[in-house]
C-alpha cells in the first residue's frame, strides 16, 4: 500500500510534486538592553541609599534590588554619598557620549528603617459663644446668647476664659442658656467670657517608618536645621489657620568624601575614647570632639560630647551648613487624627517615602494649638540601623542571579581590588548568573600603585579573566566654584564603565574619549605598552579627541590571539558581542518555545527562529551591528531538549592600521 503525508495541511497519497512556501524565520525577539550597569554595596553606602538592604525590615529579597534609568531620580532617592556622586560619571562619562542605560543598586546588608511618631492629644480649653453666670453655692450655670446644646456635651469642663481657671463638669444641659453642673461651682462670676474642655480623650497616636532604610534615614539636626535623614514638623495652616498640617522633610547634606586618597579621619566607634578636638566620621558627617571620657557617646544624641564640624571635602561640594532641606510631601490641612491617618493611607506620594505602621484615635482624634506648640520643631526620624554580612553578599548574589545587567561594578578596588567580595562576583558570573556579565574594578592609584602584585597589573594577573576589566590610576576632576579634586581609580572606572555602557557592543571603548581634567598616573610609552600586554585599561592624551581609553581590553593575560578555542577574547567588544547574543537569545527563545512539544516547538521552527535571529543582527547595507554573518546553524533532540549549534563571525574592533607605501622611481615612463 502506498505511505500517506502531510504537507501543507494537506493528506497526499498520489505520486506527484508539492509545494509551499515558509517564512525565512520566526519571530524575532526585541533587542535586550546592554547598558545596565549593577552596583553592589559591601560597604561604602552606609549613610545613604535606597530603600532597604537585601534583609530589610519592609522590603528584602528582589525586592531590594533597586533600579534607576535617570540620573535625576536615581540622586533624588539616594540622597548622597559615594554612589551619588558616581552616578554623573556613569550617566554622564562624556561630553557628547551616552552613558548607561540604567543602574541597579542593592545593599548587601541587614536594615531597619527609621521611625517618626506622634502623640497628640486636644487638651485645651476652646472659648465658647455668649457670657455665663455661676454662684459658689450652686450648681447651676446660667447663660447670655450661649449655645450650650450644640457646642457642649456632659462631661466637659467649663472655665473662665480670661484664665482658663474651671469652674465645674457639666451633669447635665437644660438648654441652650441653662446647665447643671456635677457640683456647686468652683467660683462666683457673673457674665463672663467662658471656655470649655472636652471630657472624652481626643488627637492619639501614630508611627511612621522610612521607605529608605538604614543608618542613612536617621535625621540629624544641628541649630535647628535638619542636615540629613528624615523629619517632620507639625506646621499650622496655610488658608485655615485654624487647621493644621504635618510636613515632611529630608536634610540636603550629601555626606564627606571618605574616599579621597588623602582622607585620614576615622570612623567613630563605640568602643573608643576620644581627646578634645578628636575628628570622626559618623553617619557621613565630621564630629569634633568637645571632651574627653566620651567613650559609647554617640556623636548625634550626645552634643554635649560632639559638635557637628563643617569639614569641606565633601560631595556636593558643600558644607553641611550650606545645604538645603528639601520638601518631600505635606499633608492637606487638617483638624482631626482621622483626616491625618486617612491621607497617610493612600496617598501616592507619602507611601513613596513613607510607611503608616501604626495608630491609634481618641474619640473624634480632634487636635489643637497646644498640640502645635508641642510639636512646633522638627523631629527627627531615628532607630535605623545597617549591619552589613559575608551572609548578606552571599545572599545578594542568590537574588541577582536572573538580573539582565551587562555590568557591575566593585565597591572594592585600589588596596581592596583582590577581596573575596570580587573573587565571589567572578565565581558569581561564571557559574551562577543566569547572563553573563563583566566585573568593573578599580585598579592602582598612581605611578606608585601601576606595577607590582599590589598595583594595576598585579590585579589584572590575578584575576586572568575574560571577564573581568581593571582601569588604572585615580584622575582630576574640576571642583565646583573652582580649583579641582583628585579622585581614586573608582571614579575612572565609572568613566570607563559609563562609556562602555554607552555604545553598541561591537563599538570599542577604544580612543572613546571621557571627561577628566587628567589621570593621576599619565603612562608613558612604555608603561601604556606594558598595561596592554598586561590587561589594563588605561587613558591616552591624543591630539584633536583630548583624553581617551587607550584600548578596550580585560585581564585575560593569554593575548596573543583574538579568540581563544574557549571562545574567549582579551577584546572587551568581543565579550559584549557574546553576552548580548546570548541574553537576546535566551530572553526570545525560552518564551516562544519553552513548554512546547515536537509538534509546536519543532526542529524546523527552532531552526528557523535561531538563523532569523541571527540575520537580524547582521551587517547589511554597511548599518553596524553585532555579526558579520552565520552559518551552520543545526537542532538535535537530546531527551527533553532541543541542542542548537551556530556559527558566527563577530562585527570585530579594528584598533591599529599598518599603512606602507612604495616610492616610485621618478624616471619611470607612464
């Protein structure tokens, strides 16, 4: 009997030719980012940052890895310190150059946030409508023009307004001009201005914690300002002034700079005593010591131990006496807790700071000027707490594993460059990150930190890797108001990584220029030569570009082949190049066919979509991108899964051009 097909929807059993026509791919999936750039604090951010740390008390996990795509918001919610001031060499690396397309922050570490609270509690006497009379002797109150009904209830106590002296509970209200009081009255008067107190508690409580969790969100205030952290003031009412609002506020001080290569105060701690005139950093501000025996003084809630000093090295390039409070958000006006509490509820903006944890209302939750004159000066949200961890990295890195950022960047370089925390980032990329990445690190400082096992090219051999990317020396940056500062290897590595960042994959970093004054170390010849060989990422003055990466390369110290037979390259575009195939790869072929069957995820249609990805990254018509062509792309079945094999030719950096040219005989006959 003859054999029956399917082909084109269609059963065949007669011998003859068919036909049909495909389509050339599948869907092809959207290009990924390749501009993200992840941060991990181990440290450096303890007076600032976002949200809570990766164990924090109201947000933790995934939820604690924070990501920005504008610089404006990413500073606004950060606030200040060292990753505040990165992130304009991140965003901003060039003159005319794009930098990165996002950063993601998570701290590696235990928080709690930091906490305001409220007692309020309407306790005044309220004047009232008409004159009364009372007798010594007697027990009833008699009024002129009163409201008595309306205005009082049983239980309140009257009084004289001029005093506020009482003069006796109301038992019962006869009518609007006639009450009774519980006993004879306290005093003899006769048509006198009168006030009230209410008998049923009112106002109650509330708790408020801090979104921003951490050391950083505690206020601290000093003459009355507040100069970082979190605050709020009870303020009276702007078109009511019988109403009340409650104000937030966050100080504007952007912390000193702790890693300036000459910074030499210490950090303060508990377990030391320090002479007068002694210099610590807390909470990112400079304290003097005002006397000894000040050991376990803390220098914000001891001021008679500490003054807050005005050190001026700081970012921002302000003192803490120049910068400005901020607004956040303020209630509408208000006269009763109720009001209060239903706004710290749903409003959006107070829940992007802010978190209501706790209240409670006394009978109508009625508040009054006493309340205001009690609550007049700032107060300052305090309790945070921040404890970084071994465990806490290691539980960052559990929760990154599935982050689509094509970059970190190390809080640990110079001195710090060949810490465990790097050396767990590279096992972390390379055996457990669901997409690769490339570690960003800081190398050497100057000429001093360039060679040996302690400088630029110490580190780059240690770490030997493909991928990871070690720049060398600290540079100048212009100051604000004038004059410059001088700033350690991370701040170039920021350049570097936000120019990087900012290209295309197949672009090189290579005679990319970035914004410097100059680095600390200008390499000679022979030292830029030694650093390339060596694997380290250095800049180049060159005539007409300014100051300019000098070649684009990691620390893979076997360099004397474009590709390795591993499929590794010393060429930074190369990696790129890899990592974004794959990532887009991954990202489009695990929704279109993960959770098929031969049927609907055949190997006809996983060919298909691979060879249409890959031609829609090619070159064509001289509009760059990632490959130069593929070929031989095949799908085996192997158990449960689908084995893809393709070929490739990367869109491959030019970096160097060997010109010759022939001089002609010029007796030569044409």
């Amino acid at each position: 009997m003859a054999i029956k097909f399917n082909f084109d929807g269609k059963s065949v059993i007669e011998p003859g030719s068919y036909a049909r026509i495909v389509g050339g791919s599948s869907p092809i999936p959207p290009s990924a980012s390749f501009g993200k750039v992840l941060l991990i604090d181990t440290g450096k951010g303890l007076a600032y940052g976002v949200g809570g740390g990766i164990n924090g008390e109201l947000s933790n996990g995934k939820n604690a890895v924070y990501e920005f795509t504008d610089i404006t918001e990413f500073k606004k919610h950060i606030r200040g310190g060292l990753f505040y001031d990165l992130a304009d060499y991140l965003f901003k690396p060039s003159t005319g150059g794009q930098g990165v397309d996002s950063i993601k922050l998570v701290k590696a570490a235990t928080t709690t946030a930091a906490s305001i609270s409220y007692t309020l509690s309407e306790s005044s006497f309220i004047t009232k409508t008409g004159t009364i009379t009372s007798a010594g002797d007697s027990t009833t109150v008699t009024g002129v023009n009163t409201l008595f009904e309306s205005e009082l209830n049983i239980g309140d106590t009257i009084a004289d307004d001029a005093t506020d002296t009482p003069i006796g509970v109301v038992e019962s209200i006869e009518s609007d001009t006639s009450l009774t009081l519980a006993a004879v009255a306290a005093s003899t008067n006769s048509t006198i201005a009168f006030s009230s107190q209410i008998a049923q508690p009112q106002g109650g409580t509330f708790t408020i914690k801090t979104k921003n969790e951490g050391l950083g969100a505690n206020g601290i205030i000093s003459d009355s300002k507040l100069i970082k952290g979190y605050g709020a003031r009870l303020e009276s009412g702007i078109l009511d002034t019988s109403k009340y609002r409650l104000v937030f506020y966050v100080g504007g001080f952007k912390g000193v700079n702790e890693v300036h290569p000459n910074f030499s105060i210490p950090t303060w701690s508990s377990e030391t005593e320090y002479a007068a005139g002694a210099k610590v950093v807390y909470n990112g501000i400079v304290w003097n010591s005002l006397q000894g025996t000040n050991e376990d003084k803390n220098p914000v809630s001891e001021s008679t131990y500490w003054e807050l000093f005005q050190y001026a090295d700081n970012y921002g390039d302000e003192t803490p006496a120049q910068s400005v409070v901020q607004t956040l958000v303020g209630s509408p006006e208000f006269s009763n807790l109720n009001e209060l509490i239903n706004w710290m509820t749903d409003n959006p903006t107070f829940n992007t700071y802010f978190k209501l944890t706790a209240s409670t209302v006394n009978g109508d939750g009625i508040i009054d000027d006493a309340d205001l004159v009690a609550n007049a000066t700032m107060k300052a949200a305090s309790g945070a707490t921040t404890t970084y961890s071994s465990t806490d990295f290691d539980t960052v890195l559990d929760n990154i594993a599935e982050e689509d950022n094509s970059f970190i960047l190390s809080d640990e370089w110079g001195a710090s460059a060949k810490s465990s925390i790097n050396d767990k980032i590279v096992s972390h990329i390379n055996t457990d990150a669901e997409f690769k990445k490339i570690l960003i690190i800081g190398g050497g400082y100057d000429k001093e930190y360039f060679s040996g096992s302690n400088g630029s090219i110490g580190i780059a051999q240690y770490f030997n890797s493909a991928r990871v990317c070690v720049v060398h020396s600290g540079i100048s940056k212009a100051k604000y108001g004038g004059g410059e500062k001088n700033l350690p290897s991370i701040y170039h590595a920021a350049l570097y990584l936000g120019r990087t960042a900012g290209l295309e994959p197949q672009v090189p970093t290579t005679w990319k220029d970035i914004n410097i004054l100059k680095p600390q170390h200008e390499l000679s010849k022979k030292e830029r030569e030694l650093a390339l060989m060596a694997g380290v990422i250095h800049t180049k003055f060159v005539d007409g570009k300014g100051w300019v990466i000098n070649q684009s390369i990691n620390t893979l110290q076997r360099n004397d082949v474009l590709y390795l037979p591993d499929g590794d390259s010393y060429e930074v575009s190369i990696e790129r190049i890899k990592n974004q195939l794959n990532k887009e790869i991954i990202l489009g072929s695990r929704i279109t066919f993960v959770g098929g069957n031969l049927a609907t995820s055949s190997a006809e249609s996983v060919k298909l979509y691979v060879e249409g990805y890959l031609e829609s990254k090619k070159v064509v018509n001289g509009i760059d991108n990632l490959i130069i062509t593929s070929r031989d792309v095949s799908v085996k079945l192997v158990g449960d899964s689908w084995e893809i094999r393709y070929g490739f030719v990367a869109n491959s950096p030019i970096n160097k051009l060997f010109i010759t040219g022939t001089m002609l005989d010029a007796n030569i006959n044409i």
